[in-house]
C-alpha cells in the first residue's frame, strides 16, 4: 500500500501575544544562532503544551507536539479533538499554509483544501473565475478546469450567481462553492475542516456523499475535521484523536470516536446527584443518588442511537416499602417530553428493601437521533411522592445508524423528528 502522507516529529510552536521574541537581544540571538551558526532555534527548548483551559506559565505555546502517523492512499481519516486541539493547525500545514517548527511532512500528490470560508478565493472575483484560480493553483490547464465547470457549479448549486463577485457571497454559498472546487479539481488528497457545519443540512449530506465517492469510487485520500461523531464513523476508515496538541490515540474510526468521547464522560455529568435540588412535598423514602450510562457489563458508555442503553440509577431506600413506581422522563432541551418510562406498565408496582442499592432501566434499542437530552427521575410510594427531579440530568445522544442501512439520520434533522422506530413499507 502506497503512503500518500506522512508526519514525522511534526511540532508547531507559536509566540503568545506579540510577534517575535518581545527583545531585541533574544531575537539578533535566534538570528545567530540560526542563520549564522546553522543551529536550532534556542526558543524552541521552552513553550508550554497547548492546554487553553489553564493558565499560560510559558509565552510560548505548542499548538502540536512530536506529531508522527502514517495515511495509506485511499484512506479517510477523521481528525477528532476538542476545540484547540490543534486539528485545524494540523490541516495547515499539511496544506502549507504555514510551515512546521520542526519535523518534516510528506505529502504525494496535489492537496485540495477547504480550511475556512472563502479560503482561496479573492474577493473581487467573481465565482467562475475563483474556479480557473483555485484550479491553476492545483496545477490544472484552463482546458481541464473548463471540462468540469459545469459539474462544478452545479453541484454547489450557485448557478445564479456564479458570474457574481464572491465578496457578495454569503458564507453558506462560500462553502457551497469552496468544496465544490475543491473536490471536483481531481486533487490526489483532499482535505476538509469542520467548515461544513456552516452548509444547510441537505448540502451537508451531499457533500458527504461526495466525500465518499471520492475516497471509494476514485481512490483518493481524504482528511475529515468534524465535531460530528456520527459522520466521523460512517465517512471514516481511521482516525485519530488530538488532544492539547500531541496524538493521544490512532485507531479505527470506530474505535477514535469511542476513546474521544469516553475520555469526556466526566466533564460532561459526573453522576452524582445527591445534591442536585429536589420537588417539595417529596418524602424523601426512595432518594435518587447517582445515574450513570452503562452497557449489559455495567461499564460506562456514550448512549448510541439503535444500541443497547442501561441507564443505572443508585437509590437510598429509608425502610422496606411497597407498592413503588419508579419512573423516567426523557425531554428534549426545550422541554419536550418525548417519552416516559415507567415501571407500572412493565413490572407492575414493585416492593424495595431498605438500604442503598441500584436499580436498572434496560433500553434494548435506543430509539433517539444525536443531541442532548435530559432525565426526570421520579420515585413514589403507594402513589406518594418519595422523590422528583425534574429535567435534571443530561444525556447526550450520538447518531448512529439506526436501520442498518449504513445511512445516517438526516432526514431525522431536517423534519425535526427526534424519535425513531422500526417499521416498513409494502406494495
């Protein structure tokens, strides 16, 4: 298999603040020692990691740090990170939009990016003729630009206003058109940040679905920047998750999204709930004191879309109690109420023991698309209130592929339906 990129050692080091080294004797240093003496940057041995939740004990920082992978020809790869990972520095200087501090980078074949709104494309000009541009850039003749203009313009859907200058453009139309290019220019490697989050959602699944044609049907290489964890999955053969700068995990696509999104789990909701505030008039007999998110083996998990859920609840009951309901609501976060899931109907009232202990809500198939959602908790004794807690706790929902069609839920999104079930159509 043929390498079409490779990193190796890759650092960014970047000047917090004002360009150069602030001090005339710190920058004719850095020129001695680097352009006299041939040596390396002696500002290079300080710099703290690029961490943007703390303080800065550095004025330098490391976007990236001792980056080394490999990219097979014809793979696509998600790149996962939280926001200033450095995902986005990564893609630039693949793209050579800036150069590395240190290590070297091998890329073989011509690079089509889409970084930014608008990148690439001059203002004054109009859309057709950003086209001829961006395509000279790539190394192509006005005669093969020409031959897939008219694909070009039609996938972006900007024909009314493709002889118009781009500065009129809205970003939306600017994406619209920059991928087009982008994709259409037969670059041998193709690289994508998260500007597709700007798009409508039906250009987004189009544009996905080129992605794909691209890397299967045409064998190029793709590098995907996304906060979609679903469409990471699906578009994806690999990934790789950045965190403050440096490579914290390579993997599958599968397996990058499940280390990414495990690793969040406690910023996100640490599971205990003693403290949250409660409904008055409660007798406090049956007290809700954690919820966790966990499969058939109690191990913590993301909630997926079409998988199994176990939402585990640990409970502090005062004394034996029967005739007990213990109840979820699960809203939507402008406070929808999408289902309610009560033990009545399915167990019937049951009998607690005292002491504390958990009880479980088995969800064989999790009938919600992608988003944040939140829990009711609700326990009653002999049609008492022993404990409320009224859209409490959060639970966030991946996408996934719900019917086993290797689709996605889009259509779920646009017409704003939230619940799925299995069902099927004769003729």
């Amino acid at each position: 298999m043929t390498t079409a990129i490779e990193f190796n050692n890759v650092s960014k080091q970047y000047r917090l603040g004002l360009v150069s080294t602030k001090t005339i004797s710190h920058d004719l240093n850095r020129w001695w020692q680097t352009s006299v003496l041939h040596k390396e940057d002696p500002y290079l041995k300080i710099g703290s990691v690029n961490d943007r939740s703390k303080a800065a004990d550095s004025e330098y920082v490391w976007a990236l740090k001792d980056i080394d992978f490999k990219v097979e020809q014809g793979d696509v790869v998600g790149i996962i990170g939280k926001n200033g990972a450095g995902k986005s520095t990564l893609l630039k200087l693949l793209s050579r939009v800036t150069g590395p501090t240190t290590g070297t980078i091998k890329a073989r074949g011509r690079i089509g990016s889409l970084l930014e709104v608008g990148t690439g494309f001059h203002p004054e000009m109009t859309g057709k003729e950003n086209i001829y541009m961006n395509g000279a850039i790539l190394g192509m003749n006005k005669q093969e630009i020409t031959k897939k203009l008219d694909e070009i313009v039609a996938f972006s859907g900007c024909e009314r206003y493709i002889d118009t200058p781009v500065k009129r453009y809205s970003s939306g139309m600017k994406v619209r058109l920059g991928f087009a290019v982008a994709a259409h220019l037969d670059p041998e490697i193709l690289v994508v940040d998260e500007v597709l989050a700007v798009g409508d959602a039906e250009f987004q699944k189009k544009a996905i679905g080129k992605m794909q044609d691209v890397s299967r049907g045409e064998g190029r290489t793709v590098l995907f920047v996304s906060h979609n964890m679903a469409s990471i999955r699906h578009l994806c053969k690999s990934g790789i998750v950045l965190d403050n700068g440096r490579v914290d995990f390579i993997g599958t696509a599968d397996d990058a999204v499940d280390n990414y999104m495990s690793s969040n789990i406690q910023e996100k909701f640490n599971g205990s709930i003693v403290d949250y505030p409660r409904q008055r008039g409660c007798n406090g007999l049956i007290r809700f004191k954690s919820v966790s998110f966990v499969n058939k083996d109690d191990e913590p998990i993301i909630p997926h879309c079409g998988q199994f859920l176990r939402i585990q609840m640990g409970v502090d009951v005062k004394q034996p109690c029967e005739g007990c309901e213990l109840s979820l609501d699960l809203f939507t976060r402008s406070g929808t109420l999408l289902m309610n899931l009560s033990s009545i109907p399915v167990n019937g009232k049951v009998s607690l023991d005292k002491g504390e202990f958990f009880v479980n809500c088995d969800i064989d198939r999790l009938p919600l698309t992608g988003g944040r959602y939140l829990l009711s908790l609700w326990s009653s004794v002999g049609g008492a209130c022993a404990d409320y807690l009224e859209a409490a706790v959060p639970m966030d929902v991946q996408d996934d592929d719900y019917y086993h069609t290797g689709k996605l839920n889009f259509d779920s999104h646009i017409h704003g339906k939230i619940v799925l079930t299995d069902y099927k159509w004769t003729v």
